[in-house]
C-alpha cells in the first residue's frame, strides 16, 4: 500500500498509508483540521542488470568506429 503525505495546517506533514482506492483524507485524525496531499519525492529506485542508470549501461558495450581513410 502506498504512504500518501498531508498537509494539516496545526500538525505540519503526516504520513497515512491508503489503498490506492481509497478516498483522499478531509480532515486531520488527531486535530480535526482541513487537510490537503501534497507530492513527495518517491523512493523508487531501479536497480540489477539491465536497467539504466544516468544513459549508462551496467555492461560496457563495444564501440565500432566508423572512420574512413580515403
């Protein structure tokens, strides 16, 4: 289940785990305040051979050269 982050405007960022069906929060468990979600950065990471990383391979690939001497 994703971990979804709020905003309550008495008790700062609060982190609710919902289903991804479930309804976005109203208001703040503990205050009772409008609260609103906000966008965090994910901790998604891909990772193992074969992914890329920055445009780079995990295993060098051989380059041919294409230079002609005429």
């Amino acid at each position: 289940m994703p971990i979804y982050e709020y905003e309550c405007p008495k008790c700062g960022t609060i982190e609710v785990m919902q289903k991804m069906s479930d309804a976005p929060l109203t208001e703040c468990d503990r205050c009772h305040s409008p609260v609103h979600r906000i966008v965090s950065h994910s901790s998604f990471q891909l990772k193992g051979g074969g992914w890329y990383k920055d445009l780079y391979s995990s295993t060098p690939k051989t380059s041919h050269s294409s230079s002609s001497s005429a």
